[in-house]
C-alpha cells in the first residue's frame, strides 16, 4: 500500500469486503447511491445562489463521464469515491455556515484521499456562499488549514513508520532523461478534460466531432457576450465562479502529475467539480441554451463511448490508460470466468493447495494480485497460483488443476496438469528426435484432457504436426497444423510447422506469410526466423534453389512455441 487513506482502504473494506466478492453487483448499486447522494448535495449548496440549471450542470459534471463507470463498478476506486462524497458534504455544510460539521466532512475526505487539500484551501472561500465576511472566512481559513496541518503530520507519520512509498519510484527525484515538469502538468490537464468529455488519452475519431462542437459552442457563446449587454452583466457576476471553478480543476488536475505516466481517467472526478462550476457559470451566463448545449455535446460523448467489451482480448485495450472501464470490465470478465469454473468444479481447495494458469491475456496479473485473488475466493491464505513458466521448470508440481485461458465463446476452461505433464514430454522427444515416442506422448496427453482446452488441444496439434514432419508424413502433418490453427489462429508453431510445409511444396509466398505470421506471435522463434531468410533469398533470387529432406522448423528448446503454454 502506497498511502495512508483509513477511510477509504479499511474502514470501507473491513465493511465491505465480503460484499465485493459474493454481491459486487450490491456495491455497484451502494457506490451509484453515493454519487447519487453528492451530486444532491453540490446541488442544494450551489441552488443558494445560482438558478437552478446553473446548479445542476455543475453538480451532476460527473455523471455523464464514461470514466464514472469505472468508479461504480470497481471497489478500488473508493478512494475517488470517498473524497468525492464527503467533499461534497463538506461544500453542503460550508454553503450552511456550519464550520464544525465542514472541518469533520473536510477531514473525512482527508482520510480518504489526499486531494481533499484543495477542498480544505477553497471551500472558505467559495463566492456568496459559507462565511459571510471577510473576517469570517478568514477565521474559517485558519480553521482548515489547522486540520490540514494535524492531518499531514499524522500522515507523515504514518508513512514513515509503516514504509510506505509510491510504486515505480515515482515520488523519487526525477531521473534523467524524464519528461519536464511542464510536459507533466500539460499531460494532466489535457488527459482531465478530454476524460471528463468521455474520451481516452490517446487519439479516437470521436474527437474531431466533438472537438469542433464544443469550439463552436465556445465560439457562439463569446458572440453572446460580445452583442448581448445583459449576457455580459452576467458573466461579470459569475467571474468569482469562473475564478473559483477554474482554480480547483487546474489544482485537481495538476495533482495528477504525480501518477504520470500511469493515467487512470477516473481520477478526473475530483476536477470535474471545478470544470463544471466554471463551465456552468460561463454558460449559464450566455444564455440557457448554451446550458442545453453543453448537455447535448457530453450526452452525445457518453453515448459514443465504448460499453463493456463483449468477450476477453487477448490484448489490453489501446486507450492510454493504465486502467479505464474498457480495461476493467475486461479484467472484471476475466476474474468472473475464471472464479466460476474453479468454485463449480473445485468447491473447496485443500490447504496449501496450488492452482496453475495458462495462455493468460496480456495485464492479467494485474487483475489476479499475485495468489491473493485465489486466496479471497477461498478464504484461505496457503493457496498459490503458479504461473505456467514456473511449472515448466518444474513440471512435478502437485497443481489441482491448471485454469486456461481460451478463444471465445468459452474463454476460460481447466486442464489437467497430467496432460500438460504428457504433452511437455513429447516436446522433449522431438528435440531428441524420437518422433514415434511423442506421438505416444501426445495420444496419453489427448485421452487425458478433458473436452475443450482449445489453446491446449491447438499445441497438441501443432506438437503433432512436427513429429508427422519428422516421420515424413506431410499430408497428415498439414492436416494437424490447420487444426491447430482452427482452434487458435495465432498459434506460432501451428505456423511454423504450416510455412515450412508450403516450403517443401515450393509454395514459397504462402510459406512467408506464414512464417511472418508465426514469428509475428512468437518473434524468439530462430528456426522460423532461419527459415524465413532463407525463402527471402529464394524469392529474390530463384536460381539458388533449394534442397530436400530438411526437418520441419522445431523451435528451440525453452521458447513459448517449443516448451510448452
């Protein structure tokens, strides 16, 4: 753990824990309640001096986000929520002229996230609302700093006697060669609102839609001002709100350099408050149709954006992010699927007991904590997962069962670790070349698994095809490689084995491209990669020919294709 947030990590883990792993679906509901709860509250406060769609604007900025999902569906994010809600009930009190109950909402936040400084430096200060004298909110002032002072050496503290630090050395001196200060806290505030505007980080084709909408209603509301007096009597009235709202998002965001480059698009909760006050203010200024259309323009976004991917890539999305709701909910189905094959088939797991993963997608370890995944759904501290590298090492491994990770529909099957065992023994006698003796191998292996496996079934044929290579059987050995390729397109020995086969048919176009595509997915692949120069040349320069009797492309022994998941 990186920060002392009580609140946030204990209290609200100690209460809902076991909720998040039997009904995530009630904390889902619990954590829209609390939004529900601070968008009222931010309304009420500002309805004291602004209209009514001035007010709502503002305080239901978050709600229309895309990254907002995030914030509901994964409990992690409870730091966000946390400081969100008892800002906002911290505002709330702060518009009632109520200073104790805001210092204890400012501290609540406090304790669960940091950010809430810039609530405890603003709030004192928000214009036509809370202290009503400039004496007053100076008093005020003097009272929230006091509590950020306790708060920040009880903070201090805590850190230093529980050793705790940011992950990746970020809050280390800046190495060399790191991006600027600067290029940071433009990195922050760009990343903010385009998140608040339901785009990812990088570039997406939605952008030059709603891009040019919003600078058009930019520009339409600045022809208000400038031919409407009564449009420009409002605006100065509202400047303090632009000034106040302005300086929070710029805060907010700017406190996100710290994280940079890891952007998670739902801390930009805390920013949204700002942007929607001055946007709100601004807007409401020019006319209530400017309030419409900035409505329209962030419904339209939200609508646009990407819903819960239908299946498990393979692959994390490109967005940017390190974690955004399209890499959660793919994470999220991952973990689903996976704890329901394992409980269905596995009710209990003996203590100690160890549980193998293979083909895993990209980032999934993210997602199943080390073994601690394993452990909360069992209740039980001693259980391990084990990683197919390290089972390969050491094949004679007790595991209860190896979870795989499969093509769609069906993305999650289990093995037995018997018949990977088999199929590792065969592989070790193509590389001795006892071609007969692996077929065997692969025969045990096949009447061991049990229906499904694809990737497992996919290798096994692709395993096959080598030893047919071997034994000079070819047409069998293409029928095997094509199997394989059925069951797990990208599988880079089913390739190799393919591209080699077309070679030995002089089909030497087919062969590259199948041999692009099998170093494509495994690029340690020397054999292929041999192979591939070789039909390079012969391409270029078809004099040189080529010769016969060459064995089928075996990778070497250790690499993903040649030892195993």
């Amino acid at each position: 753990m990186s920060f002392w947030r009580p609140l946030a990590h204990q209290v609200y883990y100690q209460a809902l824990g076991s909720w998040i792993v039997d009904h995530p679906a009630a904390v889902a509901a619990l954590h829209t309640v609390a939004l529900a709860l601070a968008t009222l509250l931010l309304y009420r406060a500002l309805r004291r001096v602004w209209p009514g769609p001035w007010a709502a604007l503002a305080a239901s900025f978050p709600l229309l986000s895309e990254s907002t999902r995030a914030v509901i569906s994964w409990p992690s994010q409870s730091t966000d929520l946390g400081v969100w809600l008892f800002t906002a009930l911290a505002v709330h009190e702060a518009a009632a002229r109520r200073l104790a109950t805001t210092l204890l909402s400012l501290l609540a936040a406090l304790l669960c996230k940091e950010v809430a400084v810039i609530a405890a430096l603003l709030i004192p200060w928000m214009p036509g609302l809370g202290p009503p004298d400039r004496r007053t909110r100076m008093r005020w002032t003097a009272a929230t700093l006091g509590l950020v002072a306790v708060w920040a050496a009880a903070y201090a503290w805590v850190r230093h006697h529980a050793g705790l630090s940011l992950p990746h050395g970020l809050e280390n001196e800046l190495p060399e060669g790191a991006a600027p200060v600067l290029m940071r806290v433009q990195w922050a505030w760009s990343n903010t609102i385009k998140a608040l505007f339901s785009l990812p980080a990088v570039y997406d084709p939605r952008a030059d839609v709603l891009g040019p909408a919003g600078l058009l209603l930019v520009l339409f509301a600045a022809g208000a001002f400038a031919f409407d007096r009564r449009a420009r009597a409002r605006l100065k009235e509202a400047l303090p709100w632009v000034l106040w709202g302005g300086g929070w998002f710029c805060s907010a965001a700017a406190s996100l350099v710290v994280i940079y480059p890891f952007w998670v698009p739902a801390r930009s909760i805390y920013g949204s408050l700002g942007f929607g006050v001055m946007w709100a203010a601004v807007l409401g200024a020019a006319g209530p149709l400017f309030l419409a259309g900035i409505l329209v323009l962030r419904l339209a976004a939200f609508a646009m954006s990407p819903g819960p991917p239908r299946s498990i890539s393979d692959l994390p999305p490109s967005t940017g992010a390190f974690m955004d709701f399209e890499h959660l909910s793919r994470l999220q189905r991952l973990m689903r699927e996976a704890r329901s094959a394992l409980k269905t088939r596995y009710p209990r797991l003996p203590a100690g007991a160890e549980v193998g993963q293979a083909y895993m997608p990209r980032f999934a370890q993210y997602a199943f904590g080390g073994s601690r995944g394993l452990q909360v759904w069992y209740r039980d501290s001693s259980l391990r997962w084990v990683r197919m590298e390290d089972f390969l090492r050491d094949p004679k491994r007790g595991l209860s069962t190896i979870v795989e990770f499969e093509p769609p529909p069906r993305q999650i099957a289990l093995l037995s670790p018997e018949a990977l065992r088999c199929q590792i023994r065969a592989k070790e006698l193509l590389d001795r070349q006892a071609w007969r003796d692996a077929l065997v191998e692969l025969d045990r292996a096949d009447s061991i698994a049990a229906s499904g496996a694809a990737r497992f079934r996919a290798t096994e044929g692709a395993t096959r095809a080598m030893a047919l290579v071997g034994l000079g059987q070819n047409e069998a050995a293409e029928r095997e490689a094509l199997r394989a390729i059925a069951l797990w397109p990208a599988h880079p020995a089913a390739h190799a084995v393919l591209g080699f086969l077309r070679y030995k048919q002089n089909r030497l176009k087919e062969a590259q491209a199948e041999l692009v595509h099998a170093l494509g997915a495994n690029p340690n692949d020397q054999a292929a990669r041999a192979l591939l120069s070789r039909i390079n040349q012969m391409v270029t320069a078809p004099a040189l020919g080529y010769g016969t009797g060459e064995r089928p492309p075996t990778p070497p022994p250790g690499s993903p294709a040649g030892r195993g998941p």
